[in-house]
C-alpha cells in the first residue's frame, strides 16, 4: 500500500471519469478511490479494479460532500498519510500531483491547488460565469480567514489524514453533504492554525457540449460559500 491515495468521485460522467482512472496511475506514487455516487450510466463497471484501484457505489445519489467524506474515512481507516483529491470530470493533470505530494513530505497538512499562482493555468471552455465566481471566492475567504489564498474553489487539492483526529473538526455534520465540505475543511484547516499551502496547477475545461460541471450557477455557489459565512459568524462549527 502507498503512503496516499488518490481520490475522486462522480455522478454520470461516462468517459471522463474512466480517462481519470487512466491517466492517474502512477501507482508508484499512490493508490486510487473512485466514489460512483450513483450513477446509472455504467461507466464505473468499465474499470478494473486491483491492488491499486478501488471502487466504491452508493446505492443512491448522496452528494459530493457525502463523497469527500467518504474517501477520508476509507483512506483514515486504511492507514493512508494523505487524501489527493482530483476532479472526477477530468479536469486535472496528473503531473501536477508531484507538487502537492512534494508541499505534504516538506510537512503541510492541507495543500491548495491554484490555477492563479504564476506556474498555474486554465484552459478550454471555462465559462465567464465560473471565471468571476472563482475570483469572488478567494477573495472573499481571504477576508473571512485572514490568509491570502488564490484559489479556494479548486477541487484539486492534498489533505493530510490526522486532521480527521482533531474534534474540532467535525465533518459528520448533514449540511455538509453536498459543496459545503471542503469549503469547511479548508476554512477549518486555516483557522485552526494548521500548515497550509497553496502550489500551482493548471485546470482544463473541456467543450461545452460535454458537460464542464453539474454544479447550479445559484444554488451551487451558495453551497460553497456558506461554510466560511456560517463559521465565520459562529452559526455552525
């Protein structure tokens, strides 16, 4: 077994995410997760499972919050180091995760993938829409936090396990089922003084016909951002 392990999970992403699966594998470095959170397209029958690569199904669909949650407990309780979370629509690239790994061995605890850092990108179809909201939200979680941060709605991202030990997290909470954990993970990893870095990574959307997310424009950026509003005024904890 590897010190990490990577994790994704998905709702009806056919190829992509069983090109995730593919291009992820340098089973050297890691092993993999892939959470299907119901799916009815099959697409996570299509890949093979071995020492290296896991699938897990929820009967129903959950929510990606649910997901996240899921892969920490199963890396937490199969004695991992860290969880490498990356997009389950294939929008990460797999050379990137020698830096997050790289920021977890110097000793951080929560490594933030930025596609703004000079050495970052993005490329493709992102929408304008998603552009601004990407740019609001560090902004507006710098405020909250008091740290600097380029990028706090990038999925793509390390996250060392003993944090799962510390009781002033508590990721078993419902409301956190859906876009709110990690929001909540990284606003809780900052204000509780943990080390935390963020590293240059580039983000591919592909074309517009293939779906670049399932995330609502109104609904889902609620979800992200109300964890850092509510924690910051001490609605939730």
């Amino acid at each position: 077994m590897n010190r990490f392990l990577v994790g994704t999970c998905a709702f009806n992403e056919g190829e992509k995410i069983k090109s995730v699966i593919k291009r992820f594998n340098d089973h050297l470095l890691y092993d993999c997760l892939a959470v299907d959170d119901g799916s009815s397209d099959g697409a996570f029958d299509a890949i093979p499972q071995d020492g290296h690569v896991k699938v897990l199904k929820n009967a129903t669909k959950m929510g990606a919050g649910y997901c996240v949650r899921l892969i920490l407990r199963y890396g937490a309780q199969m004695g991992y180091e860290a969880v490498l979370f990356v997009s389950g629509n294939n929008k990460d690239d797999p050379q990137d995760i020698t830096k997050i790994t790289e920021a977890l061995n110097e000793g951080f605890d929560f490594v933030q993938g930025s596609r703004y850092l000079p050495g970052g990108s993005f490329g493709g179809d992102m929408p304008a829409y998603r552009k601004f909201a990407t740019k609001l939200y560090p902004f507006v979680f710098s405020l909250l936090t008091g740290k600097k941060v380029t990028d706090s709605t990038n999925g793509f991202r390390g996250v060392r396990l003993s944090l799962l030990d510390d009781e002033r997290i508590n990721l078993d909470q419902s409301w956190l089922d859906h876009y709110e954990l990690e929001p909540y993970l990284f606003y809780k990893a900052v204000t509780l003084g943990y080390k935390v870095k963020e590293v240059p990574v580039k983000k591919i959307y592909p074309k517009k016909a293939e779906g670049y997310t399932k995330m609502k424009p109104f609904s889902g950026w609620w979800s992200i951002l109300r964890p850092i509003i509510y924690l910051s005024l001490g609605i939730k904890k």
